[in-house]
C-alpha cells in the first residue's frame, strides 16, 4: 500500500518535523505523536529517574576527585578526613558541587532523548507533550506562575518557613555559588524535573494506573528528591509538595507538558531574582556555613 494512503481519514498535522514512516508501521507512528500513550514502560520511567539521581552523583564526585588531586590530597596522609572534610566544605569544593549539576542535567536530558524516541525512531518534543493546548495557555502558564508562587509563599509561612535549608547554606557559601545556582535554578531545573516527573513518568504511570495513582507517585518522589535540599524547613517542603501537586493537575486535564515546563520556569525564576536581590537589601538574613559532612556532595539535588 501506498505511503500516503494509509493515513487516508486522518486529520494532517501540520508545522511538525516529518514522522519516520517507512522505519514504523502507521499505528505506531500515531501512538508516537500522543504524550499520553508514550512508547515506554513504566519501569524505563523508573530507570531514568534512577540514573538521573545517579548522574548526579558521579558527576558531583568526578569533579570533587579531580580539586582534591589538584590540592594535593591523599588517602595516605595523616590527617587525610579532615583535610577532605576542609576541601568539601571551602568555597571551591562548594561551587564545583553544585557546577557539577550543569553536565548531569544535560546527560539527564540526553537520557530522556533517548527513552521518548528510542534513539531517534519517534519525534521527541511532540511525544513528550511539548505543545500548547489551545491559544490562551502561554499568557495562562506565565500567570500561574505568579499565582502559584504566591500561595506556595503562603503555604511555607503557614506551616512555618523560618528553620534555614541546606540549600540556604550553600547559596551563602560564595557568590560564585549563588549565582550558580540561581542559573541551574531557572533554565535547566525546570526542564528536566518536568521531562522526568510529568512528562516521562506520569505519562507512563498514567497509561497503567490512571491519573490519580500517577499523579500520587509524582507528588512523592517529586517531594523526595527535594527533601535533601530544603530539610528541615517543613513549610518549603509542603510549598514544594503543593507546586507538585498543580502541575501535575495541570498536566493530567491538559495532557500537554509545556505549561507545566513554563510555569515551573516562572515559579523558579522568581526564587531565583530575589535570590540574587537579597544580598544587597539592607539587612540580609544570616545562615549558618554548610554542615561537615563527607557526603555533602551527594545532597545537592536538581533544585
């Protein structure tokens, strides 16, 4: 049969990249296009949320081994755990933990590059979900952000947001730190917390379980992977949870993930500018330096 004939009752699509139709059967290429039949299994969700954890880890360690080396640090030397612990914790050994995460967010993408299309097979932005439901949702999605801002303020105040977070002590450890982490904050976090949770494990989970059951399994391992950072400030916790819980909302009624992508990127670039903005108000709050830890490298999280 004819390419062009077996589409024939199918409305076009138009303004996409060409689908591969000669290397997929027709059913196969509609299934491709809908973010919510995704071509993966709930366990390859699992697995790429795994290694995203993990890419962290080695990264944050790759570039901790090569500063100790550089400092001339050895195993062997007497007093070799508390000079570790002196480097993890100086402004260096602070700042390249957290640059660390820049390589690991784009490995993470490359990972779920990788899953949503099967190495190429199925276009990429349209099977994760990467368009607008209708005409009205861009301007929706930036004033969400605000609006969910506001009450995720409200909800930190309420269940008590005053304990300082670790994240809090590394943003004050060094201005080369602060501003790093204000850009993973804005322009990569968003992105790829939204393709793992929402778009590459909700969409999975969803398709097996129903939306509800998807929607709780984000909500958890979502408000897991931050613990780490804001613990143990209950009220950023719950603030977090409650952003999870909207977007995830929005992404079930929508079945679209770029507003969940766009009001995440709203949510946390304001954080992000008043991050920058506090240093220089008149009377800035102080944070106690970062805890001795040999493990703080491994607690960073995607922000």
């Amino acid at each position: 049969m004819p390419i062009d004939n077996q589409f024939a009752g199918y409305p076009p699509v138009t303004g996409d990249p060409p689908l591969p139709s000669e290397s997929l059967p027709a059913p196969e290429i509609r299934r491709a296009v809908d973010p919510n039949d995704p071509p993966w299994s709930v366990a390859l969700a699992f697995l790429v949320w795994v290694l995203s954890i993990a890419v962290q880890f080695v990264t944050q360690i790759i570039l901790m081994a090569g500063y100790l080396i550089y400092a001339g640090w050895s195993p062997s030397s007497p007093n070799a755990a508390q000079s570790l612990t002196t480097l993890s914790l100086n402004k260096t050994g602070v700042f390249l933990q957290v640059f660390a995460l820049f390589p690991a967010h784009l490995l993470t993408l490359g990972m779920v590059w990788a899953v949503v299309t099967r190495f190429g097979k199925y276009p990429f932005l349209r099977t994760i979900g990467w368009e607008w439901p209708s005409r009205l949702w861009p301007w929706l999605s930036v004033a969400l952000g605000f609006v969910l801002f506001g009450a995720g303020i409200a909800i930190a105040k309420t269940v008590g947001a005053e304990t300082p977070t670790f994240l809090e002590q590394l943003i004050n450890s060094s201005t080369a730190t602060r501003y790093s982490i204000a850009f993973l904050a804005t322009f990569t976090a968003p992105v790829v917390e939204e393709f793992i949770y929402r778009g590459v494990l909700f969409a999975a989970l969803q398709r097996l379980a129903g939306a509800v059951v998807a929607g709780v399994a984000t909500l958890f391992l979502f408000t897991l992977i931050h613990v780490p950072q804001y613990w143990p400030n209950l009220g950023v916790l719950a603030a977090v949870g409650f952003l999870s819980i909207a977007l995830t909302v929005i992404r079930a009624k929508t079945g679209r993930l770029l507003p969940c992508v766009v009001i995440h990127f709203v949510f946390n670039g304001i954080q992000s500018a008043w991050l920058l903005l506090e240093p220089h108000l008149s009377n800035p709050p102080t944070v106690p330096e970062p805890a001795p830890s040999l493990f703080m490298m491994l607690l960073v999280g995607y922000f």
